[in-house]
C-alpha cells in the first residue's frame, strides 16, 4: 500500500466514526428517517470533501478535531445532493456506489425528506456548541457562510438545475464549464476554504489554497465525466455510460476523450502550482491532486 | 380596520420587501430557479413566522433592523418545507394559497431544488456578513443552532415524515400531538426565540417567550386543522376538506370538532398566560394569539 492510500484510509475511518456519531447523537427522530439518512451516509463514499478539508487544516496548521466536524458537515451536504440527484424527476437513479438508490429503498417521499434532513444537519453541526466554543465564533460565521453560498442557489443548486435544463441540449464549453464549476467545483473550493478559515490562516494561504481548490475542482470533475466513459463499472460501483445514455454535456462529449483528459490533467497541474509558496505541511493536498490524476490514467481503479 | 389588521398588514409589507431583496440580490443564478423560488415566495402567506420572531424583538426591546432578516429566514424555510410537502410523492397537492403548486408550473425536479435552494438561502441568510457585523457572533450562532434544530430531523422534518407514514392508518393522540409538535409548532416556537435570542433578553424573558410559543404554536396547528374541516375555500385560497380526503390524522378527526376547537382555544389562552410576567412591550404577541383564536370562530375570514 503507497502511503497516501494508508493516510486515505485512516482518515476515511475517522470520518465514518464522526459521521456515525452523528447519526447516533439524532435522538427523538423517527427512526425509518434516520435509517435512510444512515444508508446513504454510509456505503463507500471517497470522502473527497472532508479529506480536503482536513487536508487544508494540516496545511495551516490547524487543530484537525476543530476542522472534523465541519468537514464530516461537508460530506452531509454531498450525500444530500446525491440522494436528491438520483431521485426520478431528476438522473432517475437505480443504483449508487453499488447499492440502489434511497428512492429505490425507502420510496421517494422519505428520499426527499432524508436528503432535507442532511442538508439541514450540516448546518447544526456547523453551529453546534460545542464548535462554538472551540472555534473564533467570527470564523465559523464565515465557514456557514461559505457553505451555504457553495452549496446555494448561484452554486450546487443552480447547477443541478442547470445540468437538468441541458439534457439532450447541445451546449457550449463555456456553459460546460460553469455547470461543472457550480456542481461539483464550488463545494470543493469551499472544503479546501474551510481548512484554511478555521486554522485562521493568513490572507496569502487562503488565496493558494482558493486558488488549489478551484482547479483541482473542475479537474476532479472533468476525471469523473471520463471516468464515466473509461472507467470500469467495478471499480467506480455504479453503471457507467450512464451520461452518454442520459445524453448529458461531458467533456468528453464536447471535447473528445483524449482532449478531456489532457483538460483534466491540466486543471490538476495547475492546482498542484498554486500550492509552490506552500510549505511542506500541504504535502498530502499535492498527493491528493496527483491521485486525482492518477485515478483517469488508472480508470478508476485506486 | 381593526388596529392588529393594520399592524399586520405593514409588517407583511416590510417582510415581503426583504424577501423581493433577497432574491434581487442572488445574482449569477439561473433564472429559472430564481423564477421558481420568486413564485413560490410570494402570493399572500400570512408570514406568520416572520410576523413573530419581530414581535417577540418587539416585546423585548430589539432593534427591528437586526431581527428583519432572520425573521425572513424563517420564511424561506416554511415556503421550501410547502414545496416539498405539496410534491405528488407527498402531499400531491396542485394548489396553494389560491395558485398551482410549484411542480404544477414548474416541474417536479425545478419544484424540488427550489425547495433545496430557500433552505439554502435561510443559512446564506443567517450568516451574512451583514448581519454577523451587527450582532453578537454567540448570539446569531444560537439562532442559526435554534433554526436548523427546529426545522431538522427531530424537528420539522421528523414531523413530515409521522405525517406521511401515518396517512390512512389510525394514530393516538399523543402520536398527533408528536406529529404537530414537530411539523409546525416546533419552528413557531423558535420564531419567537430568535426575536428573544437576537436582543439578547435576559432569561426569564426566554422562557417566557418560549412557553408562549409552544403554546401557540400548538394551537395554531389545531386550528389550521379546524379550518380545513369548517374553512371557506375562498377564505383559505386553497381547497379545504384535503385533510380528510387524504385519511390524514387530525384533531377533528381523532376528538370531533367541537373538541378539537375548544383544545385550540385552550393552548391560545396558554399562549396568552405565558406573557403575564411582560410589560406593555409584548402587546403585539398578545394580540396576535388572539387573532389565532378568532380565525377559528370565523372560519378563517380574518
């Protein structure tokens, strides 16, 4: 095992734990709701989000039990979109990460519902007394804020709506871009900010960090429209295709394969450049950028 | 026009303006989400919710400037919870407040993250900068702990789904009291908190403030299933007797009529005792209980 999927997994386990305890903290709620936000919590997510977050809290040197739970916040916030993604008026989803889908489980009136209840979550996790009391109250204000604007209506949301308005549609790689950048790449900047803004990091390292977070977003994006052309069903967990089938705009689509991933890699170059003021305490974000990229070359199999 | 008609009718103008702003101010937003957000925001809610998080800043001495944007939070958060409970995997509801539902114009996926975007907005909202400039950092952090608490699983949400699981089956009263509790009483009595919360009141005032909204809260839900059994159609703007239609538990069904308006009568009186302890400075919070009371005996004509 290469030492970044050692740290990958340690890290993974840390953030199960806290999102189980999560879940076990939610006293007094029906439990056929906690049941379906438990199962799409759990099942093998990367933890992409709060690895970064954590990522970017070693980078500036921050106290890793203040960054948890505003980062576990961020994987609640993921899994709700998901659940909300594959619903039938939306991707109508049969299957993700190789399980069916919460609609498919628990009916889609307790799918909407478990994905409200994560989204609303997040944010008492992020206000949580506890964090209150660790946390400059000032810095985590603006953590919530960031949050809820990443995830918001001129970002994750819109371009959810923006992706269901283009099915089918032949779109240009301007508007490509923004969709992916709303999507996926916002709350990526945002889990990359969030480190940085709870470690109270000085104005120079927010901007590296920023800068890392958007490019290695809209990488990481581009890789998993590849990666739903290349990569194996196996490995990934979910039919792939599955965009072609949908006819969704992808870069590969609009690019051409070989173009997308050259794209992809690009993006993640550029993220790695934004970290050379960086000391060595950003090593495991290069790492992460660098597997990102490896990820296309292996498709999908690490 | 009776003095309280008058009050109300300023304040619903004043709130209505900030929730014009709010969306005004989300640029870089699809227009049709932002369209869909507009529709279902505005057409003549009562803003009951925003109505008494200001009342209750009122009653203890708040600067209103400071308690108006929270208090619309509220709102975006009762207007996403009505989209999503009108949805045809919920409710199936094609009108509300006199116009067709958001999925009826819109479509379900547009319906649903609409929905996911006021949500969103309530915690863009509530952590502003603007606003966390104004207030005690500690203070605003309660309110958004309070909010995302009363509206989350073991709240709101948890509600929503006794309700949905306990259609067509029959349930105790305790059940339907659990049911209410979460579903509407729960986010009325933080409404009246936040008022509390936000100008900082000393305890007692809390407490206070928080039994009378317990209690109105309560009985403002018993009400409205009153009104739904004996309401004018025109009067409510939407199509009564749906309760029934759909076998759903309510209080005239479990206790009749007579019972269940005498039970809401009770829990308004509750609400008026609650105050007893404050000044002249709560009059508004008295009267509005009993506007809550009067709906009943006019049949929702107020």
């Amino acid at each position: 095992m290469i030492p970044l999927e050692l740290y990958l997994e340690n890290q993974r386990a840390l953030i199960d734990q806290v999102l189980a305890g999560f879940i076990e903290r939610q006293s007094d709620t029906p439990s056929i709701l906690l049941e379906a936000m438990s199962y799409s919590l759990q099942g093998g997510g990367k933890r992409l989000r709060p690895i970064l977050a954590l990522a970017a809290g070693e980078a500036t040197r921050a106290d890793p039990e203040i960054i948890l739970p505003a980062a576990c916040a961020l994987e609640l916030i993921h899994t709700y979109s998901l659940i909300h993604d594959d619903l039938p008026a939306m991707d109508n989803d049969d299957f993700r990460r190789g399980k069916p889908t919460s609609h498919k489980v628990f009916g889609e009136a307790t799918a909407i519902l478990a994905g409200d209840a994560l989204l609303t979550m997040a944010f008492q996790v992020l206000s949580s007394e506890g964090l209150a009391e660790r946390v400059n109250p000032k810095a985590l204000l603006q953590v919530i804020r960031e949050i809820a604007s990443a995830c918001g209506p001129a970002g994750m949301i819109g371009g959810q709506v923006m992706d269901v308005m283009s099915e089918g549609k032949s779109i240009t790689p301007a508007t490509l871009e923004s969709i992916h950048t709303r999507k996926t790449a916002a709350l990526i900047r945002a889990s990359v900010r969030i480190g940085a803004l709870l470690s109270e990091a000085p104005p120079a390292e927010l901007r590296a960090l920023t800068r890392f977070g958007e490019h290695l977003g809209l990488g990481f994006q581009i890789a998993d429209d590849v990666l739903d052309v290349i990569g194996e069903e196996k490995a990934l967990g979910k039919r792939t295709g599955g965009d072609a089938r949908q006819k969704k705009a992808t870069y590969p689509a609009l690019l051409g394969l070989e173009a997308a991933k050259s794209l992809a890699h690009e993006q993640i170059e550029q993220a790695s450049a934004a970290l050379s003021t960086m000391g060595p305490s950003a090593q495991h974000l290069r790492e992460l950028a660098s597997y990102v990229g490896l990820r296309i070359d292996l498709g999908g199999r690490t």
